[in-house]
C-alpha cells in the first residue's frame, strides 16, 4: 500500500513540475515577442517623426513662383536593404490664400487667413505601416500643423 502511495505522489510531483516548466517556456516566449513588436513599434514612430521633417524640407526647398504646383503627398518605403519593411504615406493639406489651383486643402472655409504669417500653413499627415512584420499589426499616424 505504501509504495502504490509513493509511486502515486511521485508521479503528481513530476506533473507539477513539467506544467511550471511549461508555464515558464511560454513566459519566456511572450516576453520576446513582446520586445520585438515594441521594437518595432519604436522603429515606426521615428519613421514617423523624420518623414514628417523630411515633408518641411521638401515644402521649403518647394518654390510656388517657379512651379505652379503644390507638393501634394510623399510615398516612401523603408528597407533593411533587401527587403521592405515599412510603407510611409505622407499627405499634406495647404491652408491659405493664393495657392495654386491644386493644392489639396481640407474644406474651404479653411482658407480664409486673414494675417501673411498664418497664410500656407501646411497640415502633414504622416502614415507608416509595416509589413506583417510583427503579431500584431502596426500602424502609426502623425498629424501635425506646421508653418514652412
């Protein structure tokens, strides 16, 4: 009876011991790919901020005299070399008076500036996305108002 008993505790240690080792192992799993998607979602939110720079730059080196269009989007893509692994869309949205004709604007009742310091304002939504990189699905959007 006693060693029935035994065998018995036995072999309820050893489940015991094989379910926290599981449960260890799967931890360990989630806690990296955990990392690795905040890593990711990290890489993506720079990428947002330095396309929304690269956009004023773009909109400054953009002269309304000479050319009578509007820099209207920017599409870019971002790569370890070989392949792509963010997709960033850059729309920009002009508020003002005397812009050319197509130039993208919001609504109409946004272009009524009244001061010259306020006049082409440039609204930049910037978009990055990846590219089933990581569990779960990233998808950054910037929005911000700024004077070229």
């Amino acid at each position: 009876m006693r060693r029935g008993f035994s065998m018995i505790t036995a072999i309820v240690f050893m489940i015991l011991v094989a379910t926290l080792g599981a449960l260890a192992i799967s931890l360990s799993n989630l806690s990296t790919k955990q990392t690795s998607d905040l890593y990711l979602r990290e890489q993506a939110e720079l990428l947002a901020q330095g396309a929304t720079e690269y956009a004023l730059l773009a909109i400054s080196g953009h002269d309304f005299a000479i050319t009578p269009n509007c820099l209207n989007t920017i599409n870019a893509s971002y790569t370890d070399g070989v392949t792509i692994l963010f997709d960033i869309n850059v729309t920009l949205y002009y508020l003002g008076n005397g812009l050319p004709a197509n130039c993208s604007t919001l609504t109409n009742n946004l272009n009524n500036i009244d001061t010259n310091d306020s006049n082409r304002t440039v609204i930049i939504d910037t978009f990055v996305t990846d590219r089933n990189l990581s569990t779960e699905p990233i998808r950054i959007h910037r929005r911000t108002i700024q004077k070229p």
